[in-house]
C-alpha cells in the first residue's frame, strides 16, 4: 500500500506538438541516453528507429519531475520496449550499456566525423566506411572525388562543426539584415531555428525573409546573394539555401547559414515550419493528417475535409486551425 501511495504516475499527451518543452527540463540523463541512441540510428539511415528515440526523449522532456522508478513511466505514450530496457539500464546503472558501447564504436566515430563533412550524408559516409574510411586523412588519402559542397566543407571542417553563438548569431543577424534592407527596403528578417527557441548555440543560424507588400520579395534571393558576395562575406553557396558566411571581424571563421525566402500570405506557416524542433515540426504534421485531416507545410494548411487551403497570418491563428493549444517557440523544444 505504501508503494502505490509513492507511485504518482506522469501524464503527457501523445504529441510533441501538444506538450510545453523549455530547454531546460528535469530528466537530461535519460533524455540524452536516447538522443544519443536517436543520433546513431539517424546516421545508420534508419530514420523510423530515429524517430521512435527522439519520440520517446520528448515524453521526457515534458515530465514535470525527474524520474525515479520505471513505475512511474506507466501508461505514458511513445515508450517502446527498446527505450525502456535503455531507461532501466540507466535507472539502474547509472548509465546504458548500449549508449555507452555505441558512443565507443569506431562505426558511430567514424559517421560523426564522416557526416561532419558539409554535403555529406549518412549514405555516403556508410558508403566510405565500408571501404575502410573513417578519418579525414583516410578520405583525403583515398583519392575519392568530392563534389564542390563536400570539398568547401572539408576546407573549412573545423569552423563548420564548432557551435555558433547566439552572440555570432545575432552579429550575422545584422549583416543579412543590411544586406536584405540594401537590395530591397522594407524587407524584414526574422531569426528562427534553435535561436528563436532560445538555445544559445546552434549547428547553423537560420532566417526568415519576407516584405509586407506581397510579390515584393520575389527574386530576392539572388540579390541578397550577389550582395553578400560583393561584401565578401559569402563563403560558399549551395542552391538558395544552405550557404556559408564569413564574418569579417574574424575571417578565420565560417559560420553555417540558412535563408529561406518566404511571401508574406505564407510567412506565418514558414515561420512555424522553420522554428522547430525538427522533431516539433513532424509531429505538427502528424497531428494534422492524422488527427484534423489537414495537411501543413511550410508553406500552407489545407483542409482535407473543407477541400480548402486555410488562411493564417500568426502562428496563433495556424495552431488554432489545428484545434491545437498555443505552444511558443520556447517551449517547442521536443
Ligand atoms: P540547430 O541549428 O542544430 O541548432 O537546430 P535547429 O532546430 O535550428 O535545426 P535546423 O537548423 O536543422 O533547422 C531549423 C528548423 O527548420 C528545424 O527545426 C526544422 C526546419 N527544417 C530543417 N530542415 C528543413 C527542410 O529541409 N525543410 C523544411 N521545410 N524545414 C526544415
Ligand atoms: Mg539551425
């Protein structure tokens, strides 16, 4: 009687996208036991076991306590039978046999350092590693062909894989904010991606650009790119996303950067789409087709039932189409 007292089971619901996830949250331990275990399973391309991880940390994430015993993970959503042998390893142990034996492995090592590589993808990299790569100096010793991405992303390997800083972030901020105000006045950027969530560090620096009269923005991005060459600052570009800036306060560092052009009926829904979690992001899908028949993108949401594309000029107005609670970007951090 004394243990079903104790034993408060959590409650979470079954979306990510219904749950209010800050960055910090009260179980990192277990939460990074199955990222870790998401991460390896993502660079095998095995992206459904990636899924299922990443899942399953975000029930995690959301708890309100930290978690104890496994009695208290009763009845909560997403916990496969693999993430809770991983959770009780590390209830138990302290750590998780499988976590810890993957992050050893030369295979998980060498697609770190392999998919580290700008233009690489876990394809590639498995491809390389069966042939014995898994070093810089082993693919640069094999004589294999690079393509222009992957050659600049080797060239500038170590800047590229260091965390850029909200404070680099908010520097290139101001560059792409003149550069895009130069070519076209009245134009806005918006920061999004894991900066807009508040993380302090991120893989790359992410902005939305749009104009409040629509049809302003179109072929904008060639300008904004043509300036930045102009400027120096651009590195290296790959279709319109995807690019590379140089700061020139310090121009031994690359900094990876994503400009996303959107119309302004769509900026809300880039917005949304472009703030994340990626994983946040999936789940708002799934909610959609699953669970309201609509389907959202970057761009639109379209009602299945309605045969209509639903308007939207806020995030609010979009999550309340979705009959979904308002999560702020803050707290999409599934
Ligand atoms: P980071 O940069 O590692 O700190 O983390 P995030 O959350 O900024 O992730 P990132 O930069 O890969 O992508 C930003 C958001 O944009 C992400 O949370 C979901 C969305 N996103 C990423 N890639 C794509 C894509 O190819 N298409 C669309 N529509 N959205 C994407
Ligand atoms: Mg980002």
């Amino acid at each position: 009687q004394i243990n079903e007292a104790e034993v408060v089971a959590f409650s979470v619901p079954s979306y990510a996208c219904q749950r209010r996830i800050a960055l910090d949250h009260h179980n990192t331990v277990l939460a990074d036991a199955l990222s870790l275990l998401a991460e390896n399973a993502e660079l095998s391309d095995e992206d459904g076991r990636g899924v299922a991880f990443r899942r399953a940390a975000a029930v995690l994430k959301a708890l309100p306590r930290q978690v104890t015993s496994m009695a208290q993970l009763k009845g909560l959503p997403c916990l496969g039978g693999h993430s809770l042998r991983v959770i009780k390893d590390v209830l138990d142990n302290g750590a998780s046999d499988e976590v810890e034996s993957t992050k050893r492995s030369e295979r998980y090592k060498a697609l770190k350092v392999l998919t580290g590589i700008f233009g690489v993808g876990a394809k590639t990299a498995a491809r390389w590693i069966s042939e014995g790569i898994h070093t810089l100096q082993q693919l640069q010793a094999s004589g294999h062909t690079l393509n222009r991405a992957q050659q600049a992303g080797l060239e500038h390997y170590d800047d590229l894989n260091q965390p850029v800083t909200k404070a680099e972030a908010d520097a290139i901020g101001e560059i792409v904010e003149k550069a895009v105000v130069s070519v076209l006045p009245g134009a806005q950027v918006t920061l999004t991606g894991g900066f807009r969530r508040g993380k302090l560090a991120g893989h790359d620096v992410d902005f939305l650009i749009t104009h409040p009269e629509e049809g302003r923005e179109e072929g904008l991005m060639p300008k904004v790119v043509s300036w930045l060459v102009k400027q120096g600052f651009l590195l290296y570009q790959k279709t319109t996303r995807n690019s590379y800036l140089e700061s020139k306060d310090d121009p031994q560092s690359a900094v990876r950067v994503d400009l996303v052009v959107s119309p302004v009926s769509q900026f809300a829904f880039a917005l949304l789409g472009w703030t994340g979690s990626k994983l946040f992001e999936r789940e708002l899908r799934r909610w959609a087709g699953y669970e309201k028949a609509m389907s959202l993108s970057s761009h639109a949401l379209y009602d299945n039932n309605q045969g209509r594309y639903l308007r939207a000029a806020s995030e609010e107005e979009i999550f309340a189409h979705l009959g979904l609670e308002y999560i702020p970007p803050s707290e999409r951090n599934a």
